[in-house]
C-alpha cells in the first residue's frame, strides 16, 4: 500500500512538473510573440504620433489600471487558489461579482472625467503639464468601456489557468492582439490622432470577448450570488484589494507623480523607456501568475513540505533571466534607443540604463505570490504598502534637487527597499534559503560582459562603414 502511494506521489508530480513546463513554455512563447509584436506597432507608432500623445495615454493607462486595481477583489486568483475552483454555483457567483465590478469601474472613470474637466476650466491644473490636456477628460471614459465589455468574459480562462492550460489562453491573447493592432493602424494611417491609441484597447477587448465566447466549448456562466461563494470571494479579496490599491500605487506612482512635475513630452520619452524594462517585468508578472502561483497554490494545498523546493526552483529561473538582462540593458540602454527610435526619444537611452536596474530587485517579488498561495496575502499587502510610502516621499524631493535624474533613481531605489522585510518573512516562513538567494548574481555580470561586446561590435561595424 505505501508503494503504491509513493507511486501516485511521483505520477502526480510528475504530471504537475509537466503541466508547469507546458505552461510555461507557452507563456514565455506567447508573451514573446505579444512583445514582439507591442514594439514592432510602437516603432511604427511613434513615427506616425508625436511624442506628446504618448506622453496622455501613459496617464490614461495609469488611471485605467488604477480603476482596475481600486476594485481589485482578487477574483481570477479566488478561483486559481480555491478549493471550490471548479464548482459551477462559485463560478457563476465569480462572474456575476465581475460584471457588477465592470458597472463600478465605468461610473468612477466617468465621475473622474467630469472632475478632470472641471478642474482644468477652473484653473487648478498646471498648463504645461499632462493633467492639463483638454482631451484627457474625454478619452478616460471611453477607455474604461474596455472594462465594461471585459467584464462579461467567462471564467473559463481563470479555470483554464488553474489546470495550467495555457496554450488555449496565450492563443486567444495573441489573436485578439492582433486585432486590436489592425484596428489602431488603419485608424492611426487614415486619421493621426491619439483616437487611434483608444480604439486598440476597445477592438481588443471586443475581439478577446468574441473568440472565447465563440470558440471555446462548455456551458455559459450564468447570473449567481450564492452567500457562501460571495463570503469566501471577499474574505479572500479584502487583502488583495488592500495589495492591489496601493500595488497600483507604487507600480504606476511614478508616471502618476512625474505627470505633475514634467511635460507631457518629456513623459512620453520616460514611457519608452520604461515600456523596455516592463517587457521583461511583464513576463516574468504572467509566468508568476500564470504558471508559478497556480503551481505553489496546489503544492501548498497538497503537499505543503515540498513549498520551499518549489519556490526556489522557479526563483533561479527568474533571477537568472532578469539578472542577465538587468546587466544587458545597464550597458546598452543608449544603443538601444539609437537603433530603435529616431534622435526625438535620444534621451530614453539614459533612463533605460538607469531603471535597468529595477530587473535586479523585481526577482523578490516573487515571494508575494507565495505568500498568496499560502493564504497570506497581508504579507503582500503590508510589503507594498512600504514601497509605495518610501517611493511618494522620496521621488518629489529627489526630483526637487536633482530634476528627472534624481526621479529616475528614486524610482530604482523605492523597488529595493523592501527586500530586507521580504527575506525577514521568508524566513519566519521557513521558505528562506540563503545560498540560493545570492548564487545567481553572476548573470548579471554575463549580462553586461555580451552588453559590452554587442555595443564593441555595433561601433566597430559603424566606425568601419
């Protein structure tokens, strides 16, 4: 009988390690062919919009995120996380409780436009700044209708993910990308005006509800509020909505902060630059969710022993990578900017090196998804809340005597400050290992050895030609 439970163990994690592999193959696969195809429309983008355009959507992306995150009740992760996860009666209550959210979400944008607008015909925002610009108001609420339309999508992605089927969610993400790209093209060829960066989030939004709803089998969700599902949805969210309101805070306070202290032009370099680091953010943020959290969560549910494994296996994957091109960016951010774009975003290259850096702390972020996982996510609340201070108190002064420079490294630092209360909870969580937290370090400097060559060989090619 013992063998034959230790047989069951090594099939079951065998087939846990196999279903981790395929998702995470196709979320690196995915995410790649989703980024290439982001700076591919970017490249073409910034040659037809100047860069002031640029400088108001970074601000409406910030706000739609904040609305997003504001109301942020952990949903997705309810079902990822819950035993209940594949009960019909808690997925109906989960869509239902989603669709209410996306009524909420439109009503405050809109309540938030008409404040904006009469905020600025009275006078209380600066002229030079982006907050100023007489379309902001209008564009904010017509963006936040990609919330409404998003609202209806079934949970079936959420169940997909928890079964770590991510082959069916990465095609759905890339086709609807596809046609949110056509749709902002054709509309940015015929009429070059920042309308064209709205509709891309309203066509995507459509197309993705379309596909899932047509080409995804099974039965529809349906209007739901059981009590108990509705209690453990908001037991479980209370703390993620904390996490996520002042996550919210420190993701995006710095074009928040930066919006009021520079020109709507010098914001739209920062957005280049920091739209390159969040390439490789963004990845390694959906391979957290999509395939480290769902892992950690069944691991923890199932064989609680085996966590701390777990997590160290997938944190060397994730220091390795961002480590190397922490390193790799340091050393040629300014060449970078010069191939990419042309001599308007110069000064990106300089801020690109610069937030380079932030890649060498986002690695510990990975330890707030398994505080999650084990049904601790106050942890991850009160860690944000500690970024966000430090980086609201220090990026004004900083900017203050320093300008944009002092800005940039107030940003870089708010991401470290909280390393030493991670590593204090990891180990009071006996999730700590402290070989393993220092031995990838390496790879940052192979990251910057190649920066250096490819930069040796680009003016050796240049110099020659």
């Amino acid at each position: 009988m013992a063998g034959l439970k230790q047989e069951a163990g090594i099939s079951q994690s065998s087939n846990l390690k196999q279903r981790a592999i395929r998702a995470g193959a196709w979320t690196i696969g995915g995410h790649a062919i989703s980024q290439g195809m982001r700076l591919a429309t970017s490249l073409i983008m910034t040659r037809l919009l100047v860069p002031e355009m640029f400088g108001v959507m970074a601000i409406v992306s910030t706000v739609m995120v904040g609305l997003a995150l504001f109301t942020d009740l952990g949903i997705r992760l309810s079902i990822i996380q819950s035993k209940r996860g594949d009960d019909p009666v808690f997925l109906n209550t989960v869509w239902s409780v989603q669709i209410i959210r996306g009524f909420v979400i439109w009503v405050v944008s809109a309540i938030l436009s008409i404040s904006l607008y009469w905020a600025g015909k009275l006078g209380f925002l600066a002229s030079n700044t982006v907050y100023a610009a007489p379309l902001l108001p209008w564009i904010i609420p017509v963006t936040s209708l990609s919330f409404l339309i998003a609202a209806f999508e079934p949970t079936w992605t959420s169940t997909a993910s928890r079964r770590l089927e991510q082959s069916k969610i990465t095609k759905i993400e890339i086709a609807s990308q596809i046609a949110s790209i056509l749709v902002m093209l054709i509309w940015a060829l015929l009429d070059k005006s920042i309308w064209a960066l709205v509709a891309a989030g309203l066509s995507g939004s459509i197309a993705r509800n379309l596909i899932v709803y047509h080409a995804v089998p099974g039965e529809r969700n349906k209007w739901a509020l059981e009590r108990e599902a509705v209690k453990e949805i908001l037991h479980f969210g209370k703390w993620i909505f904390a996490s996520s309101l002042v996550g919210f805070l420190f993701m995006n306070g710095d074009r928040l902060l930066l919006g009021g202290l520079i020109t709507t032009n010098e914001l739209g370099i920062y957005t280049i630059a920091f739209f390159i680091v969040s390439s490789i953010t963004q990845v390694t943020g959906q391979l957290f969710t999509n395939v480290a959290f769902p892992v950690l969560s069944e691991v923890a549910r199932l064989k609680p022993k085996q966590l701390i494994d777990m997590y160290y296996r997938f944190r060397v994957l994730f220091d390795i990578g961002l480590l190397f091109f922490s390193g790799l960016f340091f050393v040629t951010g300014s060449l970078i900017i010069q191939i990419l774009y042309d001599s308007r975003y110069a000064r990106a290259g300089q801020m690109l090196e610069i937030l380079s850096l932030i890649l060498i702390a986002v690695r510990y972020n990975f330890a707030d998804q398994c505080f999650v996982a084990i049904g601790k996510p106050k942890l991850m609340t009160f860690l944000n809340i500690v970024r966000v201070i430090f980086l609201f108190l220090l990026l004004p002064i900083a900017f203050r005597k320093f300008q944009m420079m002092g800005a940039l490294w107030a940003i870089v630092v708010s991401y470290f400050i909280s390393i030493p209360l991670t590593i204090y909870f990891k180990y009071k969580l006996n999730l700590l290992n402290f070989r393993k937290e220092v031995y990838t370090l390496p790879a940052f400097i192979l990251g910057g050895a190649i920066g250096m060559l490819i930069r040796s060989i680009f003016h050796m090619v240049t110099h020659t030609n």
